[in-house]
C-alpha cells in the first residue's frame, strides 16, 4: 500500500556545541561550536520517518532551486520524492543547541508567493492509497487543482494555523491543543472537538495534548488517549510522528481510536529517543550501525509472527546466537492477508511488533509491506539471513541477494507441531 505525503518542507539545522561562559557585551551565551547536523522538516520529515519505517512512501512538495534546497534534496535522497518547483526561497529553522536544550533559533527563508502543484505531482496523489497532508502555511496545499485531487483520496489532515481548510470529507484531521483553539474559537479541547468537526466536515477531528495524549471525535461520545509519560525537553518533531504514524494505520485498516492511540504511543516514543534532534536518515537501522561499525555481527530472520509460540521463541533464539545483533523482518497486516488469507493475521501488527521487541533475543523489529522481504534486506544487508523450517538455504529465493554482498544464509530446525496454522486448526 501507498502512502504519499503532501505538504511544505523545511530544512532543519542543529548547531551543537556547549556554552559555559557569557559574551563579554551582554548577557548572553557564548556557544562553541562542535557540530552542525541538518535533517528534512515539515513534510519531509513526515515522509522520512515512514520511510525509515519501511513504508511505501512517495513526498511529494516544492523546493526551490537555492544552495538550501539543494541541501534538503540531499537530506531527502532516501526517501522517494516528486519535487516542484517553489517560488520562494527554502525555508530553514536553525537552532543553537547546548546538551539537550536549544537557546536560540534562527529563521531564514520563505516569503510571500506560494507554489503550485505540476501534473507529475498531481498524479503522485492520485495513486496513493491514503494521502497525508502535512501543511506548514507555506501554500501548497492552496492550490485548487491540488485540493480537488485530495478531495478524491482518503486524506489525514495535519493543518497549521497559516494554512487553509481541510479538504471537506477528510478521514481524520489533527490539530493540536494550540491550533484547536485558534481554528474554533474554544478553549476547551472537547468543545473545539465538536466544533471543528462541523466546521471542516470531517470524519474525524484528534486534538492532540502533548503529555495528556489526545482526544479523538468520530461521531457520537469522544475519546480520550493516554500519552506514556516521558521526560520532554524539545517536543519538536512529535506532531509529524504522530501524523505519520495514524496515516499509516488507517491505510493498513485499524480502527480509528487505535490508530490514535498507536500515534500517541509512537511520538511519546520519538520524544524518548531524542525527537527530531536525535533523528538520523537511518534510524531504523541504527542498532545495527553500532554493531557493524564495532565489526560486529547483523543477524536477520522474517516472518508474520501471528501468535507467537513456542516454535518461533526457539527460532529467534538460534538466529541471535549466530552473531550480536538480531533484526525481525516482519510481514505487515496486509502482507499477511495476501500470504495466509483474509482471517490472518489473528495478533494486529503493532501488537506483534511489541512482544517481539520484548524478547530478550530481539533487538530491533522492521515491519515490510511486500510479500517477500527483499526489499527491506537490501536496505538493512545483513551478514547472516535465518528462516526456520523445512527449507534448504539453496531453495530460498533471498539466498542470491544475501550472497551479492557476501552474506550467508543459514536455515536452523523445524519444530514440527508448532505452527500458528496448526494452533487455528486445533481451536476450531
């Protein structure tokens, strides 16, 4: 399945460095530099953090043709993108960093003019099973062609307060506590909820409350979402996890309370990890950086995971004691649907990313979207692929792949009468 995200995109700028002493003219902080680290904002870090989660996502936004914009092309080469040209020059937030705090912030860039959608943009949207827009009032999502092409996806909404109107019909539009207010005129979050709703015609409104999580209205009695609590020094970056993280639950067909609470649950989990500032392109894979850059051992195995047994515990035990470090590929909800039909699987994907994650043996989980992991093997390049069961390591089609990089792939013992098949059949 298709994500694309549609909105503006910002190019985002960590000087770090430390300050222990104040300038000799005025109260302020000396920073010594040590570090300068940039990163996509906006839209662009909305469609980087999906694909770092192995989704199927296409960016599509405008970037002008400045030495800004060709340095957040280079920090969007991983992620697929279909760029237009932006009239304005490339918006750039700049912060000066001391440990975890930011004491200052700089803007540059922007400015009046908006861009306008080509028609290679507007047939990126058209192929997306759910578009998110993630508007940062720069314009793009003013263009009239755009909104009538939205108009024809289901659509997640994230505004800003400089931005129009959702498209009328939105599945779910997400504004924050601040922005709530702003758009209806109410202080209180579960009246601006009611309102809004109206206002936009949307399915759905979440506001979301930082630490007091969100509340979500899709018709009839609002709901309320605990956030995990997590200490929060910058909670830059959390809006866009959240945002990225609903959109692709929704298209993957999770109810709309557990989309949320997933969402909340994985910016509270961004902001523990250090939010946009602790970013990297390849997050996902950072354990794994570690490991290899010790000269270290990657291990990796797939599978759909659907009711964990006793089978798959002995599986990934073996695999991890073939090197240091253990990474599940794991099938996506719709992956297993097309492999094992439409009752499977019987555990949601979140879930079952959970209780992997919380097995001593695993140390990081990738979920893919295609029904063979090759994909998602070439990016992580493991030194050692490991399948279970009755197979010959000559008859696995990845064996080829895992051997053009110089790996090996190793097949460890079938534990026959431990299958999650076998399980469903006994029950019934």
């Amino acid at each position: 399945m298709k994500l694309v995200v549609v909105g503006d995109s910002l190019l985002d700028v960590d000087v770090l460095g430390t300050a222990e002493r104040l300038c000799p003219d005025a109260p302020a902080p000396v920073l010594d530099v040590e570090e300068e680290r940039a990163r996509p904002g906006g839209a662009g870090l909305a469609a980087a953090l999906a694909a770092a989660d192995g989704v199927d996502v296409t960016l599509v936004t405008a970037v002008a043709d400045d030495e800004d914009g060709r340095r957040l092309r280079d920090e969007l080469a991983g992620v697929r993108s279909v760029l237009g040209p932006s009239p304005t020059p490339t918006p750039v937030k700049t912060r000066l960093r001391c440990g975890d705090q930011s004491i200052a912030r700089l803007d540059r860039g922007g400015g009046p003019g908006a861009p306008h959608a080509t028609d290679d943009m507007l047939d990126a949207v058209l192929e997306a099973d759910c578009v998110l827009v993630s508007d940062y009032g720069r314009g793009l999502v003013r263009d009239e062609r755009l909104r009538g092409v939205l108009a024809r996806r289901p659509v997640v909404w994230d505004p800003h307060p400089r931005g129009p109107a959702p498209v009328p019909g939105a599945r779910l539009v997400t504004p924050n506590a601040a922005e709530a207010k702003a758009f209806s005129g109410h202080a209180d979050p579960m009246d601006a909820l009611e309102a809004l709703r109206a206002q936009w015609r949307a399915r759905a409104v979440v506001v979301t409350l930082g630490a007091d999580g969100a509340l979500l209205h899709g018709g009839g009695t609002p709901v309320a979402v605990p956030a995990p609590r997590v200490p929060v020094v910058d909670p830059c970056g959390a809006g866009d996890r959240f945002a990225a993280t609903v959109a692709v639950r929704l298209m993957r067909g999770a109810a709309m309370d557990d989309a949320v609470a997933d969402a909340v649950t994985s910016a509270a989990e961004f902001l523990r990890g250090g939010g946009a500032s602790g970013y990297r392109p390849d997050d996902r894979l950072s354990s794994v950086d570690v490991v290899r850059a010790r000269g270290g051992t990657i291990v990796a195995t797939g599978g759909c995971f659907d009711l964990l047994h006793a089978g798959h515990v002995r599986t990934l035990r073996a695999a991890r004691s073939l090197g240091d470090c253990l990474v599940v590929c794991l099938n996506s909800d719709a992956s297993v649907r097309r492999l094992k039909g439409p009752d499977r699987p019987v555990t949601k994907e979140q879930d079952r990313v959970e209780v992997l994650r919380a097995l001593g043996c695993v140390d990081d989980v990738v979920v893919f979207e295609d029904d063979t992991p090759e994909r998602v093997l070439a990016a992580l390049r493991p030194d050692v692929w490991v399948k279970g069961g009755d197979y010959t390591a000559e008859s696995l089609p990845e064996a080829e792949l895992v051997e053009g990089w110089g790996g090996r792939t190793v097949v460890v013992p079938y534990h026959r009468g431990r299958s999650t098949t076998e399980m469903l059949s006994r029950r019934g």
